[in-house]
C-alpha cells in the first residue's frame, strides 16, 4: 500500500509541475507543460535557439486565471530534432498545434517572443479556427529572404559559428539584463546546435512579407524599448485591431528583465477579451 502511495504522490507531482510528452509532430517528441485551469488557454512560443524556460517569470502570473501551455519548439529544449534536419515555419506551428490539441483547447491566445512571433503568425493563417489572440514580445514581422542576416546565415556555422552567435545574443541585452539572465540566456542559446541555429534562422526569413494576410483577431505589440524590430506602420496594416506598447528600460528579453510590467500590459489585454 506504501509503494501505492508513494506513486501515486509521485504521478501527482509530474502533473503538479505541468510536464507533458504526449505530443508529437512528424514523429517529433514534444517537450511542453501545462499549468493552470482557467477557461481561457495560453499558449507561449519561445524564440530562436531559447525554450520554454524563457517564460518562467510569467507561468505563475498568468496560471492564476489562465491555462498556461510552454512548449519547446523542435530542435530547442528538451525536444526532438526532425530527422532530415529541416526546419520551417510550418513545421514550427504545427508543433503548436499538436500541444494545443493535446491539451483539448479550443481557441488559444499564442504568445510569441522573437522568433516565435512569426511561428503564431503562421499558427493563426493555418488555424484560424483555434486562434483567439496574438501576442507578439518584440517580435519579428517585416522580413524577407534578403534581409542581410538572412544571407549571410553560414556565418553561425563551422568554428567561428559559435563566437558569432555570442556576438549576436549579446547584443539582445541591455542595461536591465542582470548578469543571472545574461547567464542563462547565453546558456540555453549557445547550447542549442548549430543545425538548429542555421536551420531555425533559415526557416525564418524564409517567408516573404508580402504573403502575409491581413489578421483581424485582437494583437498585442509588446516591444523593447525603442525596439529596432518594431514597424508600426506595417503592424497596423496588417493586424488592424493592435494594441501596442512599448516597456521602457528593457532589451529584447523584456519578459524576463521587467516580469512585473510585462505580465500586468498581458493580464490587461487578456483581460479584455471575449470569445
């Protein structure tokens, strides 16, 4: 009976902590959590070379009224990588999709950070049906296979790749990135394999600007401050009900530099929902 208990006790706290394997894409294990039971369901979408850990100020802030799904997108984290090594911005949303479905969502509000932004881009064209809200954390939106990063992504490969990923992850900081976050931003970013990293940035400015529809379900632009990826001009042609704020003091990381504000400007706008 002992033994019964004892795993029992230890099954609750897997679904304590919100740890979810079920899901899968292409064959692809998918590591994503889940927390919280409220009517509306959350979805947040880490950026290029991150994971799930990236939302850790906001899981507990949100879960309080919301459900709350993380995922890692494939090739991050702590899930799998596909097998032929190719990464796409559909194979990213589809992902989301396999999470949101596992879970038994109906309509989910997608937050997406840096490159995530792009993957809920890409969910709410291939699955408007499910799709509430948007929430784009200085996101990338206006972008194209021209762009200069885009061709010159071979720069991230072979020994000279790694020092040029720092370069460039280091340039995300600001003065409101404690050395803790620089730390673990570095950690989980350069820990990611470069296959990953070409692969990833790759499929990300491998779709062209002009392809993108208008999105008429509410959007929330939470940007940096004085953010270089923001474009308000074509953010309001394109999703015309935006809401748009910028957090002063903080760099690409906003959500974990200044989690307070951050997860006030989200509760508000979630707040305000209703479907």
């Amino acid at each position: 009976m002992n033994r019964q208990i004892r795993f029992a006790a230890l099954i609750s706290l897997l679904f304590a902590t919100g740890s979810v394997h079920a899901a899968t894409v292409d064959g692809i294990p998918l590591h994503s959590t889940s927390h919280g039971t409220g009517p509306t369901t959350v979805i947040l979408v880490h950026g290029w070379t991150c994971d799930d850990t990236t939302w850790e100020a906001q899981v507990p802030a949100l879960s309080k009224q919301y459900r709350v799904l993380t995922l890692d997108l494939p090739g991050h984290g702590k899930s799998g990588s596909p097998k032929d090594g190719t990464f796409s911005m559909e194979l990213f949303a589809r992902a989301v999709e396999a999470v949101r479905s596992e879970a038994k969502a109906d309509k989910v509000v997608l937050v997406g950070h840096s490159m995530g932004t792009p993957v809920v881009v890409q969910y709410a064209q291939m699955f408007p049906q499910h799709t509430a809200a948007l929430v784009f954390v200085d996101g990338l939106l206006r972008i194209g296979r021209d762009t200069p990063i885009a061709r010159n992504s071979q720069q991230f490969t072979g020994p000279e790749g790694r020092r040029a990923r720092e370069s460039m992850v280091r340039g995300m900081f600001s003065a409101s990135t404690t050395p803790a976050m620089q730390t673990h931003i570095l950690n989980m970013m350069l820990g990611t394999s470069e296959a990953t990293a070409v692969g990833s940035l790759k499929a990300t400015w491998d779709v062209p600007s002009p392809k993108y529809e208008v999105i008429k379900a509410p959007v929330l632009g939470l940007y940096a401050d004085h953010s270089g990826l923001a474009n308000r001009e074509f953010m309001k042609a394109k999703y015309p009900n935006l809401q748009y704020v910028e957090i002063p003091g903080t760099g690409h990381f906003l959500m974990m530099e200044k989690p307070d504000e951050f997860n006030r400007h989200l509760l508000d706008f979630l707040k305000g929902l209703s479907f």
